[in-house]
C-alpha cells in the first residue's frame, strides 16, 4: 500500500458555488470521494488537505515527506502564479507532484497564466475540470506505487 496526497490551495473549499460557469458543480468533498474510492480500490491511501493558507500548505508538505507519500495531487489555486514558498516546499522535500487546474489557466487572464510550480511539477493538467483529479490521481498511483 502506498500513500498518495490532494492537496488543495485556496477557495476550493467553495467548488460547488464559486463560479460553475468555470468550475463545474462538483464540491470538493465530492472530489475527496471519488478520488479516495479509486485509491482504496487500488490498495492505496489518499491523504486530502486543503487550506486558505500559504503556511498551512507549505507545513502539510513538509509532513507528507515524514508519512512517506508517494506522490503528492495538487491544485494550488491562486497560489500558482504567486508562491516562491510553495516551490521550495515541494523542491525540498522531492515528493513528485502532479499540478492540477479545473479551468484551462492558459485561457484565461494573463496574470493565471504564469505557473511557480509547472517546471518542477511531474506534469500538469489544466483544463479538463474535475476529471483532471481522476487522470492524476491514476498516472500518480501507476508511476509511483
């Protein structure tokens, strides 16, 4: 068995009423789940975390390196095109990570369309809502488990 990490930044704790026109109506307890159900399937345990909070983020990165995750699932919201501290956090802990957006962020506005975190990322889907989850969440636990 081997532990896989979501991992979500902020305001995604309001998918289901932010904005479906561009993130669907899933909530995230409905993305927790779905992915939780596949990674028991396959004899796996998913660790879900999300937080407001840059600081919150960057500790529960640092913990997943002591509780030996193999492969961290991460959509950083808005802190992908803002947080240094984010980077380092995952460089220096060296647990691959796959970076996951709902929308296409290369589609919207400019300033969404710079990523901190897409070169260090083991890969990067943008744009296929929530299934971008499930197709992470599967490369994850093929590669890595």
């Amino acid at each position: 068995m081997s532990k896989f990490m979501l991992l979500n930044g902020p305001n995604l704790n309001l998918l289901g009423s932010r904005e479906p026109e561009i993130y669907g109506s899933a909530t995230l307890e409905d993305i927790e789940n779905k992915l939780d159900a596949i990674a028991s399937k396959s004899g796996h345990e998913l660790i879900c975390f999300q937080s407001n909070a840059e600081h919150d983020l960057v500790d529960r990165i640092h913990l997943a390196k002591k509780e030996d995750v193999k492969c961290i699932i991460f959509n950083p919201g808005a802190f992908t095109h803002s947080s240094i501290a984010l980077r380092d956090a995952l460089s220096g802990v060296g647990i691959p990570f796959i970076e996951v957006h709902i929308s296409n962020i290369y589609s919207r506005e400019d300033f969404r369309q710079n990523s901190f975190l897409s070169d260090i990322a083991e890969g990067v889907i943008s744009g296929l809502g929530v299934e971008g989850y499930k197709l992470a969440l599967k490369s994850g636990i093929e590669k890595y488990s």
